[in-house]
C-alpha cells in the first residue's frame, strides 16, 4: 500500500513539472485524504495551489505540512514566497530566516533560494518605500 501512495506521488510529481495542474491537483488532494499526516503531499498541494494563483490555500497547505516536518525547507521558502508576493514581508522574512537556519552550511538549494529571496524583500520594501514618497 505505501508503495503505491509512493508512486501515485511520483505520478503527480511528473504532472505538476510537465504544467499538468489540474490532474496533479486531483492526485495531491486524494493523496492527502489517504495519508493526511505526509508532508510532501501537503507540500505538493501547496505548490499545486500556489500554481494555480490561490494562495490562501496555499498557505494553508504549506502551514499544514511544516506542522508534520518543520525542517521541510522547500515548504517554508515557497510559503515564504507567497507572503512576499502579498507583500507581508515580516512573514516572509521569517519563512526565508527559518529555512536558511535549517541549512546553515549552504548546500541546500532551497534555503539557498531563501538566502536570494530575502534581498528581494529588501529590495521591495526599498521599492514601496520610494513610491510612498513620490506621491
């Protein structure tokens, strides 16, 4: 049984990197019900809602496998990177700082894209600051 749960998600995965959204969702979300306490599969239900432009579901996804795994780095930096497009920078922050704190040695290339991330927030709060000024 868990075999099979292994390679559904292989199956989703695949799906998810090829565009195909709707039947990575539709995998994701069964997967979930069959084994709720997996946080890759929360995880991939994630970024299947972050892809699909939801991201208070997303959110919700991320939150819920960081629950299971609080060192899934690639849940936090993509949790992170939704905050930051919804421009709550403090949340973000927070997301990239703990991702980062997982992998202090620096080979893990998601806390590695949150090493990268956290000077896009400096820069886009740099951003808005200036256009409050120009008005």
């Amino acid at each position: 049984k868990r075999d099979d749960l292994l390679r559904l998600a292989e199956t989703g995965h695949v799906k998810f990197r090829h565009g195909r959204f709707e039947e990575a969702e539709q995998i994701f979300q069964g997967l979930t019900i069959l084994d709720h306490r997996n946080a890759y599969f929360h995880a991939m239900m994630g970024a299947v809602h972050q892809k699909r432009g939801r991201p208070v579901e997303a959110i919700m996804e991320y939150t819920t496998a960081l629950k299971i795994n609080e060192r899934d780095v690639a849940s936090l930096v993509n949790r992170g990177e939704v905050y930051l497009r919804h421009k709550n920078y403090r949340k973000a922050a927070e997301d990239f700082r703990n991702a980062i704190l997982v992998d202090q040695s620096g080979v893990n290339l998601w806390a590695n894209r949150a090493r990268s991330l956290v000077i896009a927030i400096k820069r886009s709060m740099e951003a808005d600051r200036g256009s409050v000024r120009r008005r």
